[in-house]
C-alpha cells in the first residue's frame, strides 16, 4: 500500500507541495478583506482608525479581527507591502532611457496617474510615513535618486543632486498626489506639475513642456 506524504515529507522534500485545504482558503479570502477594507478605513480614519469599524467593513465580528492581526500596528505592517505593490502596478518601476530627464517625467508621470486611478491606495499612501518610507527606499519612487544624480552628472539638471533638491522634488509630488485625489484629474494639472519639476531642474521650458505632454499622455 503506498505511504500518505506527511508534513514531514513536505518539509524534506521541496518538491512536494499540498493543495490548500477549503479552511485555508477561507482564512486567506478573510484576510484579503480584511486588507481590503482596511485600506477603505485607513483612507477616511487615518492609522487611529476603529478596529470594530474595520471589522464591520469586512462583514466579520471584532474577535474575529484579532485571529488574524495581534493589533493595528500588524495589521499596518501587514499593508504596507501591500499598497507598495498596488502603487507600483501602475508606476515605472524602472525606465530604460539614456536620457535621465525622460527617466523623470515619465516615473513623476506614472505615479501621478496612480493617483488617478487608484485613489484610496494612494490616499493611505498619503497617510501612512511607513508606505512612503517603502515607495522612497525602495519602491517606484527610488529611482529618482539616481535620475537626479545621472542628470546632474551629465549636465542634463542643474544644481546639486543632493536629498535637499530630493525632498523638494518628493514634497512637489506627495501635494501634487493631494490634490489629484480630491478631484483634480485633469492631465493639464499633471503636465503642469512635471514640466515645472523639470524646469526647477534646468530643464528649458519646450523641452519641459514636450516631455511633461508626452510622459503624461503615455500615463493615462
């Protein structure tokens, strides 16, 4: 009679894998609206949302919110890859271009649009420093870092490329982001910020202008 793979086997052996069981994928699917809806929440509240909110959102009891996350703070960290993920399906996460001024427009443009089109991820985005912290570090956005200091180093941008003229270009965007997500979605908004952006960093006017046009039309 042939032997019955064990939990055992499945740790020695990382060929032998197990379907999930009808209870692990109803515990999973809770979880998933429980992020979900956390998200909703976290949107309108802010990190000191109320977990017996939250867990009316999902359509399950308070207990059961604490079989899944210890608190808030786990719950919280548990989001932030997640929105990380959801932000960079729309972003450029890396854009080959050997000019680093297309480079620019083209991540400033992306996570603009995200703001369009994802409004709440983005809105918990806005609230939570950790998922900024990500996005910056080492999300979509890490790359203008390095397109700042190639511009620099090839004359493209002027100024220093120092995390002073970073910070300045990061608060640009993150006020930028605000106000696409209370309503204004006109891509002329997004044009205007990355063509100012672009200019700010010695980037001539038509040349801001056509880059910001075609970054934002190759968004939508």
């Amino acid at each position: 009679m042939p032997s019955v793979p064990t939990a055992t086997d499945a740790s020695t052996n990382g060929s032998t894998e197990f379907p999930l069981t009808r209870g692990h994928k109803k515990k999973a699917r809770t979880r998933q609206v429980l992020l979900d809806s956390a998200l909703e929440v976290l949107a309108e509240q802010g990190e000191g949302f109320n977990i017996a909110d939250l867990a009316g959102r999902a359509g399950v009891s308070h207990g059961t919110f604490y079989n899944y996350f210890t608190d808030r703070e786990q719950l919280i960290d548990a989001l932030v890859p997640h929105v990380v993920e959801s932000f960079a399906a729309r972003a450029a996460v890396e854009f080959d271009d050997p000019d680093p001024a297309v480079r620019f427009a083209t991540i400033t443009a992306q996570a603009l649009a995200a703001a369009v089109h994802q409004p709440e991820t983005v809105r918990v985005a806005l609230r939570i420093d950790a998922v900024q912290r990500a996005l910056v570090i080492d999300g979509p956005l890490s790359y203008l870092r390095r397109d700042l200091l190639d511009g620099r180093a090839s004359g493209r941008f002027v100024g220093p490329a120092d995390d002073g003229t970073l910070d300045v270009v990061l608060g640009a965007l993150l006020l930028a982001a605000r106000r696409v997500i209370d309503g204004e979605v006109a891509p002329a908004y997004r044009r205007s910020v990355i063509a100012r952006l672009l200019q700010s960093l010695g980037v001539p006017r038509d040349d801001a202008v056509a880059l910001a046009k075609r970054a934002v039309g190759a968004s939508r």
